[in-house]
C-alpha cells in the first residue's frame, strides 16, 4: 500500500476515533470538577462539539 493510501484511512478512520476519546476523557474531568454554572456550559458546548464532530466524520467518510 502506498503511504498516500494509509495516510487517507488513518484520517478518516483512525483521527476521528482518537479525538473522540480525547474529547470523552478531556469532559468528564472538566465536569467532576465545575459548578452548576460550568456544567451548562459545557453542555452547550458539548453539543456544538459533537454536531461539528458527527459531520466532519460523515464528510470524511463519504468524501
């Protein structure tokens, strides 16, 4: 397989998956530790995050 082969799948497949569990980790810390206030916020910001995230991984994948 050529490199511009593997580089292709490991951006469609594998990237998506790894910020997906960053993004898991990085919140569940985040929330353990913040107020009423905080946890609104990030759940505003949660949503926002996972629409981009669902999309750009549909866009990847089809593209």
């Amino acid at each position: 397989m050529s490199i511009h082969i593997i580089l292709k799948l490991m951006i469609k497949f594998i990237l998506p998956i790894a910020v997906f569990i960053a993004a898991v980790y990085g919140i569940s810390y985040f929330w353990t530790n913040s107020s009423s206030k905080g946890k609104k916020m990030i759940t505003l910001g949660l949503i926002i995050g996972l629409t981009i995230g669902i999309s750009l991984t549909i866009y990847l994948i089809f593209d």
